[in-house]
C-alpha cells in the first residue's frame, strides 16, 4: 500500500517535518515522526527532513518508457489562421530540451481546410523537426474535443515522451483532455521546464502553495509527461532569428494526418465578441502595475494618469481585482494574464511567486515600494524604495512637463 | 432534469505565510470554505432550477466532493442554499491524488449519484489554480465541455446555451447535452441560506461513502492513480540584486525619467 514512510532508525524525533508541513499531515508523538491522516503526500517533510527519515512509497510497477521519443509541442493558431507566439516560446525550450535528450521536436498543427502553408514552414523555420498537421473544417473555430481525439490517435500511434501546450484558454481546455485519455499526469503554469539527460524525466516547476512556495512534479511511470506554460515565460527561448527555408526542404517534414472521419464536435460557437483588454495588456510594450500598496482606490486615478503619460497599459495584482477596484482582464499573474512589455513599472506590489511568474517575461522591471523587504525588489532591475504615491505624483510631473503632449 | 455540481473545500486564505526565520510554512488554520468558483456554479444550478419551475419542469441538484470527513459540514450547507442531495466520497484511499485521480473519485461519484444531463464545476480551485478537473471530467465521462462559462442563457432538453471566455473573446455557444461546464468566479455570487433551508439541512443526509462503496478502482486513486508526484518544494531563491535608485522622492523621480527614457 502506497504511503508515508517514516524510518524508525533514523528519526530523531526533531519535528523539523511538522513545522514544513502545511497541512498538519506528520506529527511527532515519543520522539518519532508520524503521518496523520491529513496527509496530502506533498512532500514537504521529506525536503525538510535533516537526516532523511522519511519518504513516498509508491506501488506503481515500472512501465516500458524506452519506446517513447521526441518533444511535441502544440502549436495553436488564431482565427486568421497564424501561429500564436507561445508556440514559438515552447518550440524554443522544446529544441534545448531536445537537445539534452537527442531526440526531435515536434509541432502539432490542427488547421481548417484552407492552409496556406505558411503556419507550417514557419514552425519548421524556428526550430520544428517535422509538422504533424491536418486540414479540416471540423477544426474551424478550434474545437477542444476534436483536438484532444485527433492528438491521441497520434500520441498513442507514435509515443512521444513529452507534449508541451500554450496556457491559452484553448489549451487549458484541450491538455487535460489528452491527460484523461491518455491517463497520464498534466502539470498546468511551469515556469521552468529542466529534462534528466539520462531518463528523459521532465522536471516541472510551477508556483504551489499560494504563491509562496514553488513545487517541482515529475511523471516517472507514464508517458507522455505533459505541462502547460503561459505566453511569455519563455518569451527569451523562442527563435531570434529563423532560418529560411525552402519549400522543397519542408516538403518531407509535414505529416497530413486526418482526423477520424466519424468525430462530430458537439460544441458550436454562434457568435463571438472579441475580447479587448485582456489582450491588450498581454501584449503591452509598457505596462504599469499597481498592487495593494497604493493604498486606497482614491489613488487609481493617479495610476491611469502615470500610464497614459507613459504611453502604457494599466494592470493590477489579484487582491485588487477581488476588491473590485479594477476589472479581472487587468490582472496579471499566474491566474490572470502573463506579461512581457519591454517595460513594467510595478506601484505598490509586494510580489507573491504567483505574480511574479506573470511578470518574469517583462524586459525591464522598476519597482516602487514603501516596503524594502517586498520580494517584488528580488526580480527588479530597478528598486526604489519609498512613498509610491508621493514618488508617482512626482514622476507625473517630470514626465508631463518633460515630454510634448501628443 | 439531473444536475451534478462538483466543489472542493478549500482553505479559507489562500495566503500561506512563510516564517523568515526557518523557511518553513505558518499554519495560521482558518476555516475550510467551498471554492469561491465553485459555489458561483451552484448559484447558477439554483438559478436554471428556478427557471425551469416556472416552467412546470423538476430539477435535481446534486452536490458533490472529495475531501475529508469534515467536508460534509460544506455539502450540508450547499443543500441549505438549495441543493436536493449532497454525496461525500471521504476515504484515506482518495488522499494524495492529482488531477487524474480526483477524476477518476468523481467519475465514480456522478455515476453513483446517477448520469446528470448536466455537471458543473468551478472553473479552477483557488488553491490549487490548475483549472484541469472540468475537461477531464468531461473526457472521462465523454461529454461535451465548455470552460469558462460566464453566463447560462439557456438550457433544453438535448442542448445547453452559454456565453463563455475563450482566446478570442467571450463567445455565445451551444453544447449537447450531457455537458460539463465549468464556471467563471465573475458569473454570480452564490445566495445566502434561507431559513427553512438551513432547519431542512439540518435534517438532510449527506450520503458519506468510501472507495470500495463507489465502485472506484484502487488504483486509480489517491497516490496510487495519481501519475505527477511533487518531489521537490522549495522557496524561490531571489535573483541578484537590482539598481537601487535612491534620494528624496523627486530626485527619485528624476532618476526614473532618466531610466525610462533609457530602457524604452
């Protein structure tokens, strides 16, 4: 029977796994550990455990993985029909985990029936090996039901070990329903992604814990080992400079493969008003980010006006959307949207992990904080510590004075 | 019409602290609450029962969990909001499961409560963000699956109406039906009990069960089913230190024209 094992001679009964716990699953009664049955096996004693007492014991039988290969990355288009760049970001990390491992990167291309080609070259140009595709209009406007039975035919015909998707809206659907046919593991929002040369175990790391602590999960028994990975946080691996190539090169590296001809989408889109500010703040050249160390609603006016004298977007940290000062499409972070401006001026924001990771693309970081200690400053490139509002006030008046008006 | 609608109990604060001093997690307890999604997707279950008695139509709604013995407190409390019946799978076998394994509880669950037409969740669990139980519950129960539901427009006998998020704005979209939903905090705020509600759940069972009880196969839960393991927490190092840019607030200012001027 799987469980928490404590190893009687060595415990020495020192309770540091009670204090890492958090969830009061260990307890020490007579100087020895025991798990209780709140335990949620996240491991937590066992990092913490000083003389390595106490592990996992799984009873899963080792499966054959030897006959799983390559990285397959999901590359989802638009409704014209273009890659989106998260595709490009994880190609990017996909090549250098390739790399380690000497296999082959894969791209998965499901597209309506009017392909133009050029998705395709594009993908191979910035670093796909091949081009698994299919044209039909059965994926136009992208169905999630659809995606995940044509990716399985595939995945169980052709056994990748690893299948890396965008956390887009699409493909936080579409993942977990390849995960549940495949019933295998899905890690969602990595924020690094690190491969063992040797067993090809991908080592996914994503914040846990609210924020405060980052949790790394591996797959070892099943395959493929898939995660998702917001647009941006690999805005630095996608391909700088793409080769060119020829069609006569990419000819033999696209794959058609046809979805089951008896797969009928039960999910119909009657009408779509397309979405404005959630976009718009993803792909913001500047942003300002104002947290809750702007003290009072009665300052957001201030907020709007340093952004519009910047040239920038506003965003905001999630206790400020839960206090209804600003609307959900400007939140930014893990469980809202993940940014990657050239510049981020952060107003106020303390930094949990889960904020960070939406902002660890942004190129330049300048934090404003009252509080030296915020963790906001261990990412910024540029920290000043003081009164936010009286420093934005000033800053205001510099940059209204200084520049033209438009 | 059967309406299954899944919640989790979650920790009243999400805000874990840290000690500074041992690096290590401050249990400062707090009551367990239903996930804030999920208890948007029960107001919205209320509401189309609502909706469809006007219409001379029944509606059974029923709530389900996973989670420890002291999560009936919260099933009893969903049925004071209006819920028909309430079923708890509580077992040391369902601890420790991912999303694969909490899939394969629930699948059990609902198929123990009886095919609904309908199962909404929470579009995500606010602790643990992953936003993966809904679409897998819908592949394990070959549904159809709509995420991010901000509102029910409309809901017949072979087909549900929504208006939900997605990559290229909100979209109105028919599904067939069974269905799985999964539901947008924003979508409504759950109502508070009414009286006769909370004297009738004091009285309601909670129907408790264990794996063996539900048919699910023991290894397809808890640690056992769960395929991603979490072998490593830790506290995220701080990255090498910024510039800081020091002085009184204008010649901080000054600095920061400067800066922004250079960077972009």
């Amino acid at each position: 029977m799987a469980g928490l094992r404590v190893d009687e001679t060595r415990c020495i009964g020192c309770a540091r796994c009670v204090r890492a716990c958090a969830h009061g699953g260990i307890k020490v009664e007579h100087r020895l550990a025991h798990p209780t049955d709140a335990c949620v096996f996240c491991g937590a004693c066992i990092d913490a455990c000083p003389v390595d007492a106490i592990s996992i014991e799984r009873d899963e039988a080792a499966a054959d993985l030897s006959v799983y290969r390559d990285i397959w990355v999901f590359a989802q288009v638009d409704k014209g029909g273009a890659v989106l760049p998260v595709a490009f970001e994880l190609l990017g990390r996909a090549r250098a985990l390739a790399a380690q491992r000497a296999c082959a990167v894969v791209a998965l291309l499901p597209q309506g029936p009017n392909g133009t080609g050029a998705p395709e070259r594009e993908l191979i140009a910035c670093g796909a090996d091949r081009v698994l595709t299919v044209h039909d209009a059965r994926m136009v406007p992208l169905d999630a039901e659809m995606c995940a039975g044509w990716i399985c035919g595939l995945a169980q015909q052709l056994k990748p070990e690893i299948i890396l998707y965008g956390a887009t809206a699409f493909g936080r659907e579409l993942a977990p329903m390849v995960a549940v046919r495949l019933e295998t593991g899905l890690t969602a929002d990595c924020t690094r992604l690190e491969i063992d040369e040797a067993t090809g175990l991908l080592q996914q790391t994503r914040p846990a814990f609210g924020g405060n602590l980052m949790a790394t999960i591996e797959c070892p028994a099943r395959r493929p080992q898939m995660a998702t990975v917001r647009p941006g946080v690999f805005a630095g691996d996608a391909c700088a400079c793409p080769v060119t190539v020829s069609d006569d090169a990419v000819k033999d590296k696209i794959v058609t493969c046809p979805l089951d001809a008896s797969a009928r989408p039960r999910v119909r889109v009657l009408a779509t008003e397309p979405a404005q500010q959630g976009a718009s703040i993803a792909q913001a050249k500047r942003l300002v980010v104002v947290g809750r160390g702007i003290g009072s609603k009665k300052h957001l006016p201030l907020m709007q006006r340093i952004a519009r004298a910047l040239d920038a977007e506003l965003g905001c940290t999630r206790p400020l959307v839960e206090a209804g000062w600003l609307e959900y499409p400007h939140q930014v972070g893990q469980t809202g949207v993940s940014v990657a401006p050239e510049l981020l001026v952060s107003i106020g924001v303390s930094g949990a992990i889960q904020h960070l990771a939406g902002i660890s693309g942004a190129k330049t970081i300048i934090a404003i904080n009252e509080d030296a200690q915020a963790p906001i400053f261990g990412i910024a490139h540029y920290q000043v510590v003081g009164d936010a509002i009286e420093i934005v006030n000033n800053l205001v008046r510099e940059l209204e004075s200084a520049a033209p008006r438009l | 019409m059967h309406i299954v609608v899944c919640v989790k109990a979650v920790p009243a604060s999400t805000e874990v602290k840290m000690d500074p001093v041992t690096n290590t997690i401050v249990r400062d307890g707090g009551d367990a609450v239903v996930n804030p999604f999920d208890a948007t997707a029960l107001e919205l279950a209320l509401r189309l029962r609502e909706k469809r008695r006007a219409a001379g139509e029944d509606t059974r709604i029923s709530v389900l969990s996973m989670g420890i013995p002291a999560t009936e407190r919260l099933l009893r409390d969903c049925i004071a909001r209006g819920a028909t019946d309430a079923l708890l799978l509580s077992d040391r076998a369902f601890a420790g499961a991912d999303t694969l394994a909490t899939t394969h509880a629930l699948t059990c669950g609902i198929r123990e409560l009886g095919m609904p037409d309908l199962v909404l969740c929470g579009k995500m669990a606010v602790d643990g963000d992953t936003a993966q139980i809904g679409p897998e519950l819908a592949g394990a129960l070959d549904m159809a699956c709509v995420t991010d539901v901000r509102a029910l427009v409309a809901c017949e006998h072979d087909a549900v109406t929504v208006y939900a998020g997605g990559d290229a704005g909100v979209s109105l979209i028919e599904a067939t039906l069974p269905c799985v939903l999964t539901v947008a905090k924003e979508a409504a705020t759950l109502r508070m009990p009414s009286i006769a509600g909370v004297l009738a759940a004091e009285h309601a069972a909670v129907d408790v069960r264990g794996a063996a009880e539900v048919g699910a196969d023991a290894a397809r839960i808890g640690l056992s089913g769960s395929p991603t393991q979490v072998v490593r927490s830790f506290v995220p190092e701080q990255q090498a230190a910024g510039v800081e840019v020091s002085g009184d607030t204008t010649a901080q200012a000054k600095q920061l024209v400067r800066i922004i001027e250079e960077v972009a």
